[in-house]
C-alpha cells in the first residue's frame, strides 16, 4: 500500500497556488512548507490514526533531482479518490479557475466501470491529474439523503467530526458548514439549539468495528459520553454529544 508520494516542480510558487486550491475540495489543506536545500510542500487530509490527526501523502519538491533524470515530473497521471461526485465536479471547477487544461469533465467512464465517476486536467507540469468517485449516485428518487443539524458553534463542531472522525467540510458563509462522503450528506446550520432523544429528536447511528478505540477518539475530540456502552439485542452501543450539544451514537455488532 501507498504511504506518499512525491513530485518535483519547476516552480514552487505557482504549484503552491495551483495545488491548494485544486486538493481543498477533496479535504487536503497545505501542512508543511520549508527548505531544506530545496523548497518542500506537502498536503495532508485529517486522519484520526495519525498522531497528529492528518496524513500528508502528497508532496512538491524544486530542484535537479540527486538521482538523475528531468528536473520536474511530466507526463505521469496520478487520480485522488473523492468521497462522492460532489468532489469530482468541485475538484474539477477549482483546476480549470486555477489555470489546468480541460482533459475530461466530469462524468461517467462506464468502459471503466458502472460507476466511475471522474474528472481529468492537466497540470502546470503537464501531468495528468485526476479526481474519481467510484460510488454510485447518492440522489436517488423519494430515498433520503441528506440531513442536517443545529450547532451553536461551528468551528468547534467542525474540529470535532474532523479530529473524532476524519470527516470534511465545505463551508458556506458564517452560518452553514456542509459534510458529505460519511454514509448521508449532510450539514450544520448555526443556531442555539441542539438535537437530543430526551427532546424527541431523531438520532443518527455511526458503525464501528472497534467500538472502544472509537469512544476513545470521540473523548480525545471533546465529546461528551451520555450512555455509556450497552448491550442491546444484536450488538452494543454508547451515545454521545458533541461540542455543540448534539445527540449521536455508535454501535459495533456483538
């Protein structure tokens, strides 16, 4: 399996600007810029099994290569995974604004498979870049897919699902934060009240396969457990609020 990668420029500068606005849309954010003889970047995604919550997996180094060869990777086609076909068309979107060269929009490869849903541009290297969902369509006809939630301080609600579960948002304005890729789309809404069952409020369920190590993480990310773990007929579970105040659970089979 693949840990990281990395990629050699012409300018540092220019793929800087390129590549943070063209990765923001699949959850990566710039996390380490320096030189050390020569000018580094890398991109990280959060990743709760991280030690410090994030995994960088791509990165951008200047300067003639100490083995050999082209002073700039060219002509290679590297494809991130997007979590849904939202990311393909905003991944896309944000290339072309950046100055990449149309190579395929946004669409069905079904030579590929059914699914394969992708997006292709070329970079200022001339690389072929490319986003890919290879999950079906989430709107699907009178099938619920979308939900959303009160939450008096975003910020904070945002830091908890990014360091409890590695989720991503897309924020829209002071007052609404939008996740996706998690099971059901869905968003925060900012407002001072907060979903509960003791208020009769519907309660969304995540699934573990480790249930212990995940009450864990959602401790260490500022959650609040409100029923420890139980038994119930088919398996265990705990509930826990968020910062914000929210009700939700996790259960794991027996």
């Amino acid at each position: 399996m693949l840990d990281h990668m990395t990629f050699r420029v012409s300018d540092i500068a220019k793929t800087k600007s390129f590549y943070s606005a063209v990765l923001t849309p699949l959850g990566y954010s710039l996390s380490f810029e320096g030189n050390y003889g020569m000018n580094i970047l890398g991109y990280s995604y959060p990743d709760p099994n991280e030690p410090d919550g994030k995994k960088a997996d791509v990165w951008f180094v200047d300067g003639p290569s100490p083995y050999g060869g082209p002073t700039a990777t060219s002509g290679c086609h590297l494809a991130w995974k997007a979590k849904d076909r939202a990311q393909v068309d905003a991944f896309y979107a944000a290339a072309i604004a950046a100055g990449a060269i149309d190579n395929g929009a946004p669409g069905l490869r079904p030579h590929y498979h059914p699914n394969y849903y992708g997006a292709f541009v070329i970079d200022p290297e001339g690389n072929n870049i490319e986003a890919v969902c290879h999950g079906p369509a989430m709107n699907e006809h009178e099938k619920l897919n979308y939900v959303e939630y009160p939450a008096a301080d975003l910020p904070v609600t945002k830091a908890f699902f990014e360091n409890a579960f590695g989720w991503s948002f897309v924020d829209y304005g002071p007052d609404y934060i939008a996740f996706s890729g998690q099971g059901l789309d869905g968003g925060f809404y900012r407002a001072e009240i907060c979903s509960s069952t003791a208020n009769g409020a519907a309660l969304l369920v995540f699934y573990s396969k480790a249930l212990e190590e995940t009450l864990d993480k959602v401790i260490k990310a500022g959650g609040i457990i409100v029923k420890p773990i139980f038994a119930f007929p088919g398996g265990r579970r705990f509930h826990f609020t968020e910062p914000s105040g929210n009700e939700f659970a996790v259960w794991s089979g027996v």
